[in-house]
C-alpha cells in the first residue's frame, strides 16, 4: 500500500489483485482458442460438403457415360462395341453402381430401359443375362420398380425369356442319357472354375427380376402359395454368395455333424429356385447370413436377406471377409447384431462353437415358439 500526499488530503491506494492480469490473460486465451477450434469446424464441413459434391458429380457423370456407351454399342450392329467395350461388359459396370440404392434413380433419368429390354430380346445369353441382372438390383427400389412394371415390352421380354429357359430345361430333362452326361460335365467344370453357364445366369436372373418386379417378395403376397410336403422343417438356411463356396462348405459340413438338418442352394431344389427358396426360409428356425462384399452385390443374396428379415426369422450373421464391415442395405439388416468371424481372423474352431452355442438357443426358442 501506497500513500500519497497532496496538500492536505492524504491518498490511499490499494495495490492491484495479484491475479487480475494473468486471469484476464487465460480468458482472452480461451476465447482465441474456442473461435479457432469452430473456425477449423467450419472448414472441415466445408470440405467435406465439397468432397462428397464432387464425388456425388462424378459417380452421377460415370452413371450417364456407361449409359451412354451401352447405347452406342448397340447402334453399331457389326461390331456391338463402343470403345472396346461390349454391351454385356458395360452392363455388368452399370449393374455394380445400381446397387448403391441412392444411384436407381440416377440410372433410371438416364433412359437405360430402353436398351436393357433391346438387350432381353437379343439371342446372346451374355446380354440378357447382365441386363436381367441389372434390371432385379434396380427393382429393389419401389419407385423404380413400378416404372420398370410401366416400361413396355420390358416386362414382356422378361416373361418371354422366362418362358424359353424353363422349355430348354424341359427338353434337357427328356434328353437321352448322353445328352445329360455331357451336361453334367459342363455344369461340373463351369462348378469347378466358380463360374455358372450363361443359360442358367439368364434363367436365374430373369426368375428374380420377375420375382421382385410383380411383387412376390412381399410374404403377404404369398398366402395361397402351396407349401411342399418334401421341404425340412425345423432347418437351419444358409445364405451365402458363390464367391465364399468353399468356407460355406466347410461351414456346412460343420453343422451336418453336428446333427443339424440344413437348406443351401445345392440341395434339395423343386421347381423354380425363388419359390424353393421362399420356402426354405419360410421353414426354417434359423438363417445364417454369411456376409461379404459380393454378398452385398448379389441381387440373389440381397432377395434371400430381405425376404428372411420381412418374415422377421431369426438370424446369424457370420463373417466371411476380412477387414469387411458392412453398409448399405446389408449394414441395415445387420444393424446392432454382434457377428461370428470366419474371415480367418480367428481359428477356425473358435467362432463355430460360439456358434454352435448361438444356434441351440435359436432351435430352443423356435421350439418354444410352436408349443
């Protein structure tokens, strides 16, 4: 304390707080802080908002470019190529990107319809094949699915194809017992280098995109349909892609010696192999979903996936991929349910007896279910 003297009048003053400075020092340099650290915010949304434009601009130019070469490709009837490309190759690009749900619509403003149904009405089975394949994953969305049911001739040329596949698997099976070796064969080689005959691409792929485009994916649709005496109930369905074959192989072995009775797609078939399929599930106790990123891209697997969880059937996801985590329309259905990983990751045994242990509480409760 200081005292000053003026005349007569004596001043006192105080000294100053110790910590007034420093305190008004800190609350400047937490304001400085707190306006950079939202100023660095702000331009991280920005940059992000300017990476997806620029990505959402790209995909939707590849959207527009493929369609455009498709067309192009048909154009030149000689050599039915654009840029190298055939029309089956670029369909089989264009397919991959409709299956990102938000690029149906994008597909579909690029009037691609029109050459998909030229490509259902020529005789090369690799055209119709991919452009039925491209047609089923575009119907997954409800309003591009109605506008394919609207389109003319589309849905006419799949039935037609429908129709000339089932009479060719008709005729084969009254073929002579030479005829039916040879087919053998080829069913057994294309099996043994993982790749399916174009005939039965076509036939499986027309069949689905019928199934979802006239709505015999909705189980209320169903109601009248007969059920098969013949098809196990009480089953384990495994839902898998081909690219997994082999650990799906493994895996079912597993679980037949176990005792478990199970449905796969290479056994038991009657009839048509959606409607065997919508029986399977309908069936069954419980599915094993056995994903991967070419499950996630197949429309077969994608209509299995979904049919199973309309029905609300109990369900296993199982891992078959490394370094995989779902999105998309397999990241919904998956939603919070743990998985079991047999990516290899793991031994072998280890995730098949939790498993196992996850399977008996599954039969336990359809069990109960029916009591």
């Amino acid at each position: 304390m200081k005292l000053f003297k003026s005349g007569k009048v004596a001043f006192v003053i105080p000294p100053s707080h110790p910590f007034s400075s420093s305190s008004s020092t800190i609350i400047t340099t937490t304001t400085t802080t707190i306006i950079i650290i939202i100023i660095i915010i702000i331009i991280i949304v920005i940059i992000i908002i300017i990476i997806i434009t620029i990505i959402t601009i790209t995909i939707t130019n590849t959207i527009k470019n493929i369609a455009t070469w498709i067309h192009k490709a048909l154009e030149s009837k000689q050599k039915r190529r654009y840029r190298g490309f055939t029309p089956w190759e670029l369909t089989q690009g264009l397919a991959k990107l409709a299956v990102n749900d938000s690029n149906k619509a994008k597909i579909l403003e690029e009037g691609v319809l029109v050459d998909l149904t030229a490509m259902l009405r020529h005789n090369d089975p690799k055209e119709q094949a991919t452009a039925a394949e491209c047609i089923w994953t575009l119907a997954f969305d409800k309003n591009v699915r109605q506008a394919i049911l609207e389109f003319p001739d589309l849905v006419p040329a799949l039935e037609d194809l429908a129709k000339s596949t089932a009479t060719t698997t008709t005729s084969s099976s009254s073929s002579s017992k030479l005829v039916q070796a040879a087919q053998a064969a080829v069913t057994e080689i294309a099996e043994l280098y993982s790749q399916p005959s174009p005939a039965s691409l076509v036939r499986k792929n027309v069949q689905g995109a019928l199934w979802l485009i006239k709505g015999d994916n909705d189980p209320s649709n169903n109601v009248g349909r007969p059920q098969s005496a013949q098809v196990t109930k009480n089953h384990i369905f495994i839902s898998y892609s081909w690219n997994e074959k082999e650990l799906v192989k493994k895996i079912h072995s597993s679980l037949v010696a176990e005792g478990y009775q199970t449905w796969i797609d290479w056994e038991r078939m009657e009839g048509s192999t959606l409607e065997a399929m919508a029986q399977a599930v309908e069936n069954s106790a419980v599915v094993l979903v056995c994903m991967s990123e070419r499950y996630k891209q197949s429309p077969n697997c994608r209509t299995e996936a979904e049919y199973m969880f309309q029905l609300r059937k109990d369900y296993i996801p199982l891992m078959c991929q490394k370094r995989y985590r779902p999105d998309g329309w397999l990241g919904a259905i998956l939603g919070a349910k743990l998985f079991f990983d047999f990516s290899g990751k793991y031994p072998y045994e280890k995730p098949l007896q939790v498993c196992a242990c996850r399977l008996l509480c599954s039969f336990v409760a359809s069990v109960n279910s029916w009591n």
